[in-house]
C-alpha cells in the first residue's frame, strides 16, 4: 500500500512549485534513485511516457506520485499540464521492515524489507507570481517623504 501525501502550505505563496510525497514505499531508496534519475529535469508529458515503458516494479509508485503532483498543480494552483516540467525529486530511506522467516530445526532468519520515501516537485514554466506591491500605483518622487502626502 502507498501513502501519497500532501503538503499543506500557504495557499496564497507566490511559488510555482507543487509538490506530492509518497512514504513507505516498499523497495530500496537505491532502487527507486534508478528511476528518479532518469526523469529529474524533464517534462509532464514526457515523464509519463518514461515510466509507462520502462519494465522496472518502482516505475508504477513513482508514476502514480507524479500523476497526484500533477492534480495537486491543476487543482489547487490551476497550473497547465502541458508547461510542467520535474523540477526536484528526492528518494530517501523509509524504516525498514523487519520479518523473521522460520527455518530448519526451530531457527529463524531475519528479512528485512526496505522503505522509501520519495518527494516529487512540479514547476510550471508560464507561472507569473503576483507581486502584492503591483496592485497599488508606485508613489511621485516629490521629496523625502512625499509619498505620505496626499493630493487635493
């Protein structure tokens, strides 16, 4: 089972990066940088088109986080699909589980299975952040403090 979840920030920031986490993922952090590194820096269409046809386990959880980071885009920030582009990935190593398998004679071997974490960022490529001090015309340079006086 994958967790997919999603960071909660300031509705209102002026970035034009979305992200989407996937935690306890179950294969190696090594595993997963495989893949990771063959999509950092490319584009939404593109990526998708990567994982759909690479023949390795960790293509299906790193495409279905890129798929939610792309929601997360069109849905929160009304970005376009089509000017998306991978900006950061990161994997990183989750907790590893420990199993024991039982053996010959009453013994049990140790079976550790690995976890990862993987944080995949989209930037749009048409963003333009609205400056908040562009909604109000700039001041006349009338002298020092001018700009507090008002015109009748």
């Amino acid at each position: 089972m994958i967790k997919i979840k999603k960071h909660r920030r300031n509705p209102y920031t002026t970035s034009d990066e979305v992200y989407a986490l996937g935690q306890h993922i179950c294969m190696s952090a090594h595993k997963a940088r495989r893949i990771i590194d063959q999509i950092r820096g490319r584009s939404y269409e593109e990526t998708l088109m990567i994982l759909e046809l690479m023949p390795y386990r960790a293509c299906y959880p790193i495409l279905k986080l890129v798929y939610s980071a792309a929601a997360n885009a069109r849905h929160n920030r009304g970005f376009n699909e089509a000017s998306l582009i991978i900006s950061q990935v990161a994997v990183n190593e989750g907790t590893t589980l420990k199993r024991l398998k039982p053996r010959a004679r009453g013994r049990s071997y140790l079976i550790k299975r690995p976890t990862c974490h993987i944080t995949i960022a989209l930037k749009d490529l048409e963003f333009e952040p609205l400056d908040r001090y562009m909604l109000r015309p700039k001041p006349k340079n009338t002298g020092w403090l001018g700009w507090l006086k008002r015109d009748k």
